[in-house]
C-alpha cells in the first residue's frame, strides 16, 4: 500500500456483534483519496437506496485521510459519514481534534458500523485489534463525562469519539464529540450514531503511518511553515476564529437576527461578542493533533450569571454568530455558557443556534407564546432565556423538544406561517457567512450534496480575489452571475481533495498556495499530482457524493432556497441595500460545467464514465 495509508478498514455489524477488517484495492484510495471520498464510494456500492437513516439499514462511518497523523502541515482531520437523517440524503461531517491521527495508529483508515446494537456498547480498537465493550454505564452521560471514564478504563492514551444525550435521544442537530469541544457537527451524524445504540469509538495504538518520502516530507513542510507566516497566521494563532467576526458583520458576510438584517443597523455593539471580548475569558491555548497554528482556545471557570467549569473550549465564529448576532444578543459569557452545553450534550452549534434564531423570531410573531415556551419569553437578545431553551432542546424537554430536531421540522410541528423564518435548504440550518457578499456562494449552499456548508468551496473563492496560481481561472465579479461555472466545478473539485486527504482548511487558508496540498500528498503518499489531476479526482469525489442524492429521489434544483439567503425581497438598508443573488443563472451554468442535466441535476453518462464511474451510471440510468 502506498505512504499515508495503513491498507485497513474495519466493518462492523452491530446486530450480530461480528468485526472484520478488509484491506481495499488500492484503486479505491487512488480514484477517492480519503476521508468521505471513500466514504461515499463504499456506501454508494455497498448499501441500499432509500433505508431509514436511523434504522438498521444506514452506514456509519469514520475515515481519515492520508495527510491524517502524519507531519503534513495540518494534517489531523476525520470525517463521519452516512445517510443523514436532517436531509435524507448524503452527510459527512469534518472534524478535527486528535481522534483522527490515532485512529490511524490504531492501524486504521477508517471503520464502519451498520446494524443497531441490542444494548449500548462502544468499540475499542487498539493495535490492529477490534473489540466491542458494553456501554450502559456510559449511557446518558455527557461527552466530557464520556471521555473521563473511558480514560479511566483503556488508559488516558486513548482518543475518543463519542455522542452526548442529544445523540442518544436521536435529536435531528446531533453531533459527534471528541477532545470534550471538537465536534463532527452538519448532517446529523450524531444522531445515526445513537440510533445505532453506539456511545463511542475509542482508539489507541503505536503503529506509525509509513511515508512515501521522509526527507521530502521535512523539506515540504518546513517550507509550507515558512509561507504561512504572515496576518492571516497570526491574527488566527492570537484568536482563532473569533477574530473575523466583528468586521464580518459590519461587512454583511455575517447573518443578523435570523437572516433578516445584515450589518451594524440592528447589532451596532457586534463587536461585544468577538476578539479581545472573548480573549478576555480565555485561560490558554488550545490546538488540534499536532497543529502549528493551534487557533483553539481553552476558557477560565465562569464565575459569574453562567457556571461552566473550567477548560470550556472558546466558541468558534460560527457559534458566536449563530447565538450572537443571529439571536441579537452582546452577552458573549452567555455564549460560552451555551458553547459548553452544547459540546457536552453533542449538538452542532451553527444548527443549534439558527433553531433557537427561528424560535425567537416565531414568539416575537405570535406563533409561541410564553405559555407555550415553557414561561420563557424568547426575546431579541434575552441571553437568559436563550441558555435556558438551549439546555432544554439538548435535554428534549418542554418546548426543547419541539426544537430538538431543527427548524424543518419545529416549523412543521408549529405550523401557523412558521416556515416562513427556517432558514434551511433541504433541512440543514443555513451556515453564519451570507452568500450576498461573496454570491457563488448560494451555489454551493444550493446544489452541493451536503446542502448548506460553508466549508465546501466554489466560485466564491475568486470573487474580489486573485486567481490560484497553477488554475486557469480569472477573478470573477462577484455582482456578474455569469461565466462562474468553470470556476465553482474547478474550486469545489479541488476542495473535495483538500478535504479528503485529511488536511484542515485553514491550511489553505493560512497558505493560500494551493499547491502545497499536492506537495504534501506527494511527499506522503508518493504521487505527484498535477492541479488537473487533481481536479478529476475531486469531480469524481463529487459526483459520487451527488449520484448518492439522486439514487435517494433528491434533485437539489427542488429544494427551496429561503428568499432572505439571496435578498429575495432585497432588503431596503444595510450593505445589501437593493442586492439580489441570481442563483438561477449560477447553477444554470454550475449545472452545465459539472455536466449534470439542467432540469433533473443527474450527472449525464458521459460526465460519470469519463471519471471511470460507469457502474455508477448504470445504478442510476442515465
């Protein structure tokens, strides 16, 4: 097997209770590279259309990539995948944390669960053996919790990936946990994971991931360490992602109160909740497996209105916004009070904190009352009652549960023009960065097959900047919805591998060279690819991941995009004063670069056997 890869996969069938290891071709991380790129191609070929997403039937995943506990910059993600039971369609989520790196030295790329367990159990997996243990005393215990006691049976050595109670009581915005604040947070994969009666998955081991070419290695990466250095690097290292937020919104790249403001009009203070506000609770730093950067953060004990203990990890910009500007609330000691609930019941925090935005906005209309509320009056920047209905969605409690399952479904159970405030695209909450400042965005919110996701790339990444070097791409208008086609198939192809191959964004991000990922697959993995090489792979990634969704009956040109995404009235003040995103003409022509039909979003024949996917094809009829 070549460098970056332990040539492994575990399978595990949780209704017999029977483990196997397989070793795959090496084609499959050749064509997929990684994380859910094999992912996808393994539940694609081997699981049925159409199972219930918390029955038996759905596949649960966890993979690395083969930057993934190596000395590539970066290089510590893990992704979980399966049938999500927000969308109904494909759902990965990307994490970080330590747990991917020792999967792998478990001896590990990946393992897979299917069936669901009589009892709640965990899997321990340690030095190339498997083994599943009861969890009943684990049950209903929260993810900090979880991982003490898990400690205290297989050694402090271990890495851990586990569900809080809301996974257990299959909430709908459920994530997976692991270093007590890293969460696999989109598409619901926590819940999947309670479905399935499985607490946690925890790993250890001293096996080395092998490298292609060591020396190389060291070279690359000292000399992507060196190219990072500059603003960006240093502002994320003072203050990781908390550092964008109050010029965000300023800018309108960030949401205000529920998608229905953008700008300072309605959050003049904004910058209350970001930057040296929160810095200022901050205890130490804090970084994934390995990371130069370390842009996480660690916070003191809350002494004050809000009680958490310390070591509470410091809210991200995406939390900050969603239970900030979106909620219009300055009391950012009442965001990490929230940030700690939901890391330890295992919620996502951008879908978290867009449920509790729409249930405000439905008490400030009259849809709830304080009756129905459980007697807490959900007000614009009430921070307290904002904590409290948190604590009661990750318990299920009261009118928690009503909002448990995200604002899809809350706005079906409340009924009464509801709707009209969940902002979603086929059931996954919308992401805190609004595609009116950088359009090509709604294309990707749109039609990618995690609908939704900030973190996918596209178009957006050559709005109002320069083009990559080593990509035939120009800069693109971000007010002309045309001539973004090439751009959004380019960019996202790209970011599949970026992606898959387990390194962080933010690698690309800090070093904008995009080449240095494929230098540092290289001196991995020992292929040379070229930036076109690399975007086949990534196109092929793609439409796995997208045939999957049109296997399950899900065209994304039938989802409904919510007008307040795309200034649909175009709002009358603040910086998108009068912006409309044509998001027809873009996935018109996204549509048409990918080679997908423009009416059905199938990819055409020709589109899946030029990428060597030809059984994909067949299983689909096109």
């Amino acid at each position: 097997m070549a460098g970056g890869y332990m040539g492994k996969i575990l399978f595990i069938d949780l209704s017999k209770g029977q483990i196997r290891e397989e070793a795959p071709a090496e084609s499959l991380y050749h064509d997929f590279i990684g994380g859910y790129g094999v992912g996808a191609r393994l539940l694609f070929s081997r699981q049925k259309a159409k199972v219930d997403p918390l029955g038996p039937g759905n596949t649960l995943g966890f993979l690395t990539g083969p930057l993934t506990g190596t000395n590539a910059v970066f290089g510590c993600r893990f992704m979980a995948v399966g049938k999500s039971p927000l969308t109904g369609g494909w759902g990965d989520a990307n994490c970080g944390g330590d747990f991917g790196p020792y999967l792998k030295f478990a001896g590990y790329d990946g393992v897979f669960f299917t069936g669901q367990a009589a009892q709640p159990v965990y899997l321990l997996i340690e030095d190339g053996k498997a083994e599943l243990r009861s969890a009943a005393h684990l049950w209903g215990k929260d993810s900090h919790d979880t991982e003490d006691l898990l400690w205290q049976e297989v050694g402090k050595e271990a890495r851990i990936a586990c569900i809080g109670p809301a996974g257990e009581k299959r909430s709908l915005i459920s994530a997976i946990m692991n270093a007590k604040g890293r969460a696999a947070g989109r598409s619901g994969l926590g819940a999947v994971m309670g479905s399935k009666n499985l607490k946690a998955v925890a790993a250890k081991g001293n096996k080395t991931v092998p490298i292609a070419n060591e020396a190389l290695l060291r070279e690359v990466r000292r000399k992507h360490l060196d190219e990072m250095k500059g603003p960006f690097y240093d502002r994320f290292a003072k203050y990781g992602t908390t550092g964008i937020g109050g010029g965000h919104v300023a800018r309108g790249g960030s949401p205000v109160k529920n998608w229905g403001s953008a700008g300072l009009e309605e959050f003049p203070n904004a910058q209350a909740i970001y930057g040296d506000n929160v810095s200022a609770f901050v205890e130490k730093r804090y970084g994934c497996w390995r990371c130069p950067m370390a842009c996480g953060a660690l916070m003191k004990a809350g002494t004050g209105k809000y009680q958490y203990a310390a070591g509470a990890h410091r809210p991200e910009y995406e939390t900050l916004a969603a239970f900030g500007n979106m909620c219009l609330n300055e009391d950012v000691e009442a965001i990490i009070a929230i940030n700690d609930i939901c890391n330890r019941y295992g919620l996502d925090t951008i879908s978290t904190g867009g449920t509790l935005s729409f249930a405000i906005e439905c008490y400030e209309n009259g849809i709830v009352t304080r009756e129905t509320t459980d007697g807490l009056e959900l007000r614009w920047g009430n921070a307290g009652a904002i904590v409290k209905m948190t604590e009661k969605l990750a318990k299920r409690e009261g009118f928690g549960d009503v909002l448990a399952d995200g604002v899809k479904v809350a706005a079906e159970r409340l009924g009464r023009g509801a709707e009209e405030f969940a902002m979603h695209i086929g059931g996954q909450e919308l992401p805190m960065h609004d595609p009116k400042m950088l359009p090509g965005r709604a294309t990707t919110y749109w039609l990618d097959a995690t609908p939704g996701r900030h973190t996918q790339g596209g178009a957006h990444n050559l709005e109002g900047g320069r083009a990559p070097e080593g990509f035939d791409l120009q800069p693109l208008n971000p007010r002309d919805p045309h001539g973004k086609g090439a751009a959004h198939r380019v960019m996202s192809s790209f970011d599949h591998v970026m992606q898959a191959s387990g390194m962080c964004s933010f690698g690309l991000f800090a070093n904008p060279r995009r080449q240095s990922l494929l230098e540092s697959l290289h001196a991995v993995t020992g292929r040379e690819l070229t930036v076109p090489e690399a975007v086949t792979i990534g196109e092929r990634i793609a439409n796995i991941r997208h045939a999957f969704n049109i296997r399950e009956g899900i065209n994304p040109l039938e989802r409904k995009v919510p007008g307040r995404m795309i200034g649909q009235p175009a709002m009358d003040s603040g910086p998108w004063k009068g912006v409309t995103v044509d998001i027809e003409t873009q996935a018109k022509e996204a549509l048409e670069a990918m080679g997908w039909d423009r009416e059905t979003a199938a990819p055409k024949r020709a589109t899946l056997e030029r990428l060597g996917l030809k059984d994909v094809a067949d299983a689909l009829g096109v």
